[in-house]
C-alpha cells in the first residue's frame, strides 16, 4: 500500500513539474513576443521620424557678412520653409570682399564670369520641393559667382525659383535671368533687392505679391 502511495505521489509531482515548466515557457514566449511587438513599433515611430514632414517649400541661400542671412531666415520664418546655406569651400574674408581692392578674391572672380567657386556644405536634396527662394548678396552688379556653381549643379525641372538679393544700394539687375540661364531648368519668377534690415512685413507683402 505504501509503495502505490508511493508510486501516485511520485506521478503527481511529474505532472506537476510538468505543467509550471509548461506554463513558464509559454510565459516566456509570450514575454518574447511582447518585446518582438515593442521593437517592432520603436522601429516603425523611428522610421517615420526620418520621412520628410512634407515640406515643399526651400530657402536657399549665400551670405558672407549675414545680411543676406537675416533676409533668408525672415522668409524662412513667414513661409515656414526649410533652409539651407550655400557655404563656400574656402571662405571669404574682409580681404577678399574689399571692392576697392582691384587685386582682391571676389574682384577677380566678378570680373571672370567662367569663374566657379567650390561650394564647402554638404549637398542638398531638392526631392519634394515646388518652391525655392534663393538669395545671395550682389556683388559687382551680379550675382556671387559661387551662386551660378550651385545653380549649374541641381535640377529645377517643375521647381518654381524666386531669386532675392541684398545690396547697399544696387538693384537685382540682371542676377536673377543669369541664373536662370544658368540653371537652365525651372520656373525662374522676377527676384527682388532689400536691404538687410528689411522687415518681416514688407517681406510678406512681397510674398504674398508673388501668388
């Protein structure tokens, strides 16, 4: 009798054994699963962080005293656009920019119109954009030359392009159409000068002029 007692308590802590070991690796894997799930969606909310919010507007600019900067980040701000800054490889000094210096850097470069400056910031993406504002300083009555070797270097094919300039007192000239026959692709509008203290109104006047 004692043995078959024996015999049934034994089985009984078999099947019982059993049974936990089974519960815990169905634990187990549910524990997996549900941490499979989470890393899944960590991943997904990751890649949608890295997708474009949709942005179709750009302001694309050259500044180097920042006057044109200022400018840029006003119409950056009204339009909420993206920006981005065209950044000379090597960059100008106070030497370079003397005007009165017939012998400095940009001297030579306005007067060669072949003349293209490396640009030093990393390339852009003009994917998902319809509308670019692209400002630069007038120098010698003309755009920077660095602008023409950005220009000659993207597409603008259905890209509307909007020059703005900044300038002591010369106007847009003819800055903006050699752009554009530089460019040789998009929808170049009529640009516009101002001065470097311009004020966000008179820029949304301008702005909204252009619809």
């Amino acid at each position: 009798m004692r043995k078959i007692l024996s015999i049934l308590l034994t089985l009984c802590l078999i099947i019982g054994l059993t049974a936990c070991s089974g519960r815990s690796s169905e634990e187990a894997a549910d524990t997996d699963n549900g941490s499979e799930a989470s890393e899944t969606e960590q991943t997904d909310e990751a890649e949608s962080n890295d997708i474009s919010a949709g942005n179709t507007t750009l302001v694309v600019y050259f500044s180097a005293t920042g006057n044109t900067k200022g400018v840029a980040e006003k119409i950056a701000s009204i339009t909420g656009a993206d920006i981005y800054e065209i950044k000379a490889a090597e960059e100008y000094t106070d030497e370079d920019l003397d005007w009165n210096d017939s012998d400095s850097r940009t001297t030579h470069e306005q007067n060669d119109p072949s003349v293209r400056p490396e640009i030093g910031s990393d390339p852009v993406s003009l994917d998902g954009y319809t509308t670019i504002y692209i400002g630069y300083p007038i120098w010698w009555g003309e755009e920077p030359r660095i602008m023409d070797t950005f220009v000659e270097s993207y597409d603008f094919n259905g890209i509307t392009m909007i020059p703005f300039c900044t300038s002591g007192g010369s106007g847009i000239g003819r800055s903006g159409q050699n752009l554009s026959d530089n460019a040789g692709s998009g929808s170049w509008l009529e640009g516009a000068r101002f001065d470097g203290d311009v004020s966000e109104d008179e820029l949304r006047s301008w702005i909204e002029g252009l619809k």
